[in-house]
C-alpha cells in the first residue's frame, strides 16, 4: 500500500498536559508521511486544542457521558477506515476504541508499558518504548509507524482567532493593555500544587520589581482558589479570570512568562511556545516537565519523594520551594535572549 492511501488514527483522549506531549509524535507521523490522513480522536472538550494543527486532517470529538455521542463516534471512525490506529494511552477504554475503528493495524504500548497492563491485548503490534519523558515514550510509538524521532520537539498547534480575540477584548476591559505574566494555581490533586498565599506573595512582589500585570487563571471549580490568591496578594491586585479553551490559548500566547505547577496551563503555554516556570513537587519534570528547550524548573523533592500518588494534602516538596526561588527563576528567565 503505497503512503498516499495510508490512513491513521491517533488516540489520545485526555488529559491536556498528556495531550500536549503526544503532539510532537504526531507531528513526527506528519513528517514521515506527508500524503497519508492522520485524525486523532480526542475528548470533545479538548478538541479546540487540536483544530486547524496542520499535522492533523480532522479532530474526532468523543463524547464519553453519552452513550449515543460515543457510539456516532466509533461509526464515523468506522467509516473512515483507517489503515492504522496509535493508541498514546494506553488505557481499556482507548485500546477498546482503537480497536472498535476497524483498523488492521492496531500500535500501541507493551502491557508492562500501557497504564492499564490488559490493554495491550488489543493491539496487533506492542511496543516497549525508549526514552525518559512521556513525550520520549511516545515518539516510539510513532516510530513503529514509520516516523523518526527529531532533534527537536514540534507543536503545530493553531490559536483559534475567536478566543485571540475574545481574550483581548477582555484584557482591554481590565485595563491590561500592555505586557502580562499569567499565574496558575490550579492542579488535578493538592500535593502537586503550591499554596495560594505563596501565589499571592509571588504576585505582590513581581508587581512591586516589574511594571506589568499579573493574571490569575483558574479552570472549572478553582475559582475560591484564584481568589484566595488575589486576596493574598494585596495591595496589588492581579486580575482573576476564567476562560474557554480558545480564550486560555489566545492568553497563554501573548503573555510574557507563565508560572504554574504541574498543569494543563503550563504544558499548553509551553506548546505555543511562551516562556514558562514549572513549579514541581512530587512528579518527576524530567519525565512529565515542560517538553521545549529552555524552560525554567523549580524542583526540590528528593528522590524518595517523587509519587505520582493523587495526594490531598500539600507535599513537602512543594512546600519546600520558596517565593524567592520562584522570584529569581523568573527574573532570569525573562532576562534570558529570546
């Protein structure tokens, strides 16, 4: 079969970080094939993310709380068949999709690799992956499809123009005209996060040294903890904002750095190439890190307490890192050359 008649099919649901560190692979497939169709079926509210990428000639929305909306989704991939599926997750329900698309060839990790080991069993093909960082794993899978691993990292991602828009319009009715930084305080689970007194502490000070607003950003069910930090910020008062996924795109952008834990936010600015400051606690950054060159890492947990455990209480690693670490390892990496 020649490339031109190649068609796969990228399965990569959640989560955005997770997402973000498929990108690379998929644009390394892109690389290796330029004629074949590459689609990649993605949880419906991440999908924005994806659009208009060039690596990528249709985004699949999948909606899992509706039996109907997943089931037109396993008939669409159907319809399009693919001549070979990439599962990134390595999880039932991704494998089982993989499958249920009626692709031949089915790629994906080795069950001592796939998060949940019994996934593998849907696979015509088991890889066991080389490299340290998630995205390191994946460039393995998309080399068993023929691509090469490159020397760097791509992201052809596309910032909607709604949200660019949107976001602007919105920033001029806060009397944010010129250079912002953004903050996220946010995280999936406690022990990778930073306190909110600390956030507000970090955003007094940077406007204190720096003439330039500081944004808050918080995503569904965070907000009492964005305004705990503006609160804790005082007397400078940082902006607060909620946003769509095209919005957090256009924001992310065009700010002059970004500082948050391990996060959706931080990988997403990192992607699109805006400098950034990782804060880490318990998860390893050279695994789950910021995966662009240059990005600035506040790291001090000792071997034995890096977990990927979904703690609830603040980890002592994170609790180690001080509003001056945070302060100088931003300082610098704004002075950095561009």
């Amino acid at each position: 079969m020649s490339k031109r008649e190649e068609r796969f099919l990228v399965v990569r649901l959640t989560a955005l970080g997770d997402i973000l560190h498929t990108v690379p692979a998929v644009a390394a497939l892109r690389a290796a094939h330029a004629n074949a169709r590459i689609d990649w079926v993605v949880e419906r509210k991440w999908a924005p993310v994806l659009e208009g990428s060039p690596a990528i000639n249709d985004v699949i929305p999948f909606d899992r709380r509706s039996a109907w909306g997943a089931l037109a989704c396993v008939q669409r991939l159907r319809e399009n068949r693919y001549t070979c599926a990439i599962d990134f997750q390595g999880l039932y329900k991704s494998s089982i999709l993989a499958a249920l698309s009626g692709a031949g060839r089915r790629i994906g990790f080795d069950r001592g690799w796939a998060r949940e080991e019994d996934a593998a069993m849907f696979y015509t093909e088991r890889v066991v992956p080389t490299g340290r960082h998630v995205a390191e794993l994946n460039y393995s899978l998309a080399e068993q499809a023929g691509a090469s691993r490159p020397r760097a990292p791509e992201y052809p991602l596309r910032v909607p123009a709604g949200g660019a828009a949107s976001i602007r319009a919105r920033l001029h009715e806060l009397g944010i005209g010129g250079e912002y930084i953004v903050v996220g305080p946010g995280g999936s689970w406690r022990a990778k996060c930073w306190p909110a007194e600390r956030y507000g502490e970090l955003c007094r000070e940077f406007e204190k040294k720096n003439d330039m607003r500081v944004v808050v950003i918080h995503g569904p069910g965070e907000k009492s903890l964005a305004e705990e930090v503006a609160r804790a910020a005082a007397p400078a008062r940082p902006a607060v904002i909620a946003t769509t996924i095209e919005e957090l795109m256009g924001l992310l952008v065009h700010a002059r750095c970004v500082i948050a834990a391990d996060s959706g936010p931080l990988h997403l600015a990192a992607a699109l190439g805006t400098p950034v400051v990782g804060l880490y606690g318990p998860t390893d950054p050279a695994r789950n890190g910021p995966f662009v060159p240059g990005a600035a890492i506040v790291h001090k947990a000792r071997p034995e307490e890096i977990s990927y455990k979904r703690r609830s209480d603040y980890s002592a690693a994170m609790l180690r890192i001080t509003v001056e670490d945070v302060l100088a390892a931003t300082d610098a990496l704004m002075k950095a050359p561009a």
